[in-house]
C-alpha cells in the first residue's frame, strides 16, 4: 500500500475519472478525504467505501457551490493539506460554432473555480508551514489545440498559475504541482464530445487512469513542479518546448482535423 505525507484531502470531480481513482488511491491509503462534484449518490457510494471520507455535492459553476468548498479548505475543524483542483470539461469543435454558454461554464470551472479554490488552499496552507495543492491541467496546455480552443487555453493558464505558484511558495513548507495527462479514458471523452477524434489514436497513447492518478499524487508529495505520466508525453512535451511555435500549431491543427 502506498504511504502519503497528507493527513487529510479534498478533491473537486471526485465522482468520476481521475478524481474518483485518486479518491480510492488516498482511501485505501487512509487518507481521510472530501468528495467534491454534483452527482451526490456516486460520491455516497465512494465515501461508504472508507473511513471518514466525507460529500460535499457542489457545482463549481454557482457563486453558492464554490463557496461551500471554499469554505470547507479554510475550515479549521479537520485540516485539510491536499487540495486537489480536479473538476474540468472540454467542448470539442469549432470555436464559433460553441454555444457560448457552455464556453462560460468551461472558462468558469476549469479557471475560475480553480483559481478561487487554489487562493484559499495557499491562504491557510502558508501560515501553516505545511501543505500540498494539485491542480490538474493537460498536456493540452502547451500548444494551442485547434477545434479544442478554449479548453487548451483553459489549461494552458492552469499550468502557468500553478507553476507560477510553485515558485511563490518556495520555502514555505507549501507544495504545488501541475498535473498534465494525455489522452485517458474516462467521462471526459463523451462530456467533450471528442469520442470520434480520440478514437482514431492508437492503444499506446492512451494512459491508465489509475497510472495518472498515482502519478500525480506521488508527485505532489515529492514536491514537483510538473507531472506528465507517461514516457510518450514526457517526450513529447520535450519536443514542444523546442519546436518552432508555427510548426506546433500546424502539427496540432492537422492532427485535431484527422480526427474529424
Ligand atoms: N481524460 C483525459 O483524457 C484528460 C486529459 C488531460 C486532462 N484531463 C483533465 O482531468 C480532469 C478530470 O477529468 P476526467 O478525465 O476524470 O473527466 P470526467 O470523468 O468527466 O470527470 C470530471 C469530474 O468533474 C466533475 N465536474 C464537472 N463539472 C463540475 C461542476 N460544475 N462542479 C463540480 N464538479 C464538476 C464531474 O462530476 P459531476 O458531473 O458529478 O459534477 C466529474 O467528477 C479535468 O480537469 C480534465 O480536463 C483529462
């Protein structure tokens, strides 16, 4: 079984995906933890699974909801020192062809519920001298993605902020990771209506999402900066760093169009 550093976690997107795997990763290790998401019966189900696991059913996209989670990290009655910023959703297509609203709510959770909820993690974990904040971004985030607009560019500010982040709290006793996975199959396919497009990538670049999970927590706790799992994405994110900007657009706009 594998042995964390924190003592208690919450976790936004917990019902499902990513999130739900960490939740059972920290739960098997007895990490008490907080379910953050709307569906209230899957986070009831996952929290009867293990002791003290505590719901809180929130939508991030409501002043009320956002709140109460706030609420709950700054809380001093059982501490928490892992936040995990996991909730996030994508809208594939062309830009202008999105309804606008769902453009909204994708900008508000994947941005602005993250950053509300990374600002209260670090106000309580600093004075405390001790703490760890995950903040789940994409590989996504470091070239644009053409008919994936909004959400690469979502994820691009999280992994800035979060890096951003990371070196503010240097020396504080804080820690804070970007967690940055490539294709991996969950809810996140059919919710972003990219099924058709990810199909047509081959077996090996799909990860496991107990893989991306377990690495994203292992390396919170060993206080990265980054975390891309896997040996395809590490080097491809390699490769993105060092090739000419137009040229990764271009590659990323032809791969998104042999999708379609
Ligand atoms: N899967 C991939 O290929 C992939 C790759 C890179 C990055 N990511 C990122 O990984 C994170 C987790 O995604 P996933 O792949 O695990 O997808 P998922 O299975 O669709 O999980 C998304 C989670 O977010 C929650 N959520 C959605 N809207 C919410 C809201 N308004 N308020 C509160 N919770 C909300 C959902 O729960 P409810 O519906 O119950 O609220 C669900 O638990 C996301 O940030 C995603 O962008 C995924």
């Amino acid at each position: 079984m594998q042995h964390y550093p924190f003592t208690s976690a919450l976790i936004t997107g917990a019902s499902s995906g990513i999130g739900e795997s960490m939740a059972h990763l920290l739960g098997q290790a007895g990490v008490p933890t907080v379910l953050v998401a709307r569906r209230t019966e899957r986070l009831e189900e996952l929290a009867a699974r293990y002791d003290r696991f505590e719901v809180l059913t929130a939508d991030l996209n409501t002043v009320s909801g956002l709140a109460a989670v706030e609420a709950r990290i700054v809380s001093d009655a059982a501490l928490i020192d892992l936040v995990v910023n996991n909730a996030g959703f994508g809208t594939s297509g062309l830009f202008h062809e999105i309804d606008p609203d769902r453009l909204h709510d994708e900008i508000g959770l994947n941005v602005q519920a993250l950053t509300r909820l990374s600002n209260a993690a670090l106000r309580v974990m600093i004075p405390r001298g001790r703490g760890y904040l995950l903040n789940v971004s994409s590989v996504a985030s470091f070239q644009p993605a053409p008919r994936l607009a909004v959400y690469a560019a979502t994820k691009a500010y999280v992994t800035s902020l979060s890096e951003s982040l990371h070196e503010e709290v240097r020396g504080t006793g804080v820690h804070v990771t970007a967690l940055c996975p490539g294709l991996t199959k969950t809810e996140f396919q059919s919710v972003s209506n990219s099924e058709a497009y990810a199909s047509s990538y081959p077996g090996f670049a799909w990860l496991k999402v107990d893989d991306v999970a377990a690495g994203g927590l292992g390396d919170v706790a060993k206080g990265k900066a980054l975390s891309v799992p896997g040996v395809i994405y590490k080097g491809l994110t390699v490769v993105a760093g060092v090739t000419p900007r137009g040229l990764t657009r271009r590659l990323s706009s032809l791969v998104q169009r042999s999708g379609q």
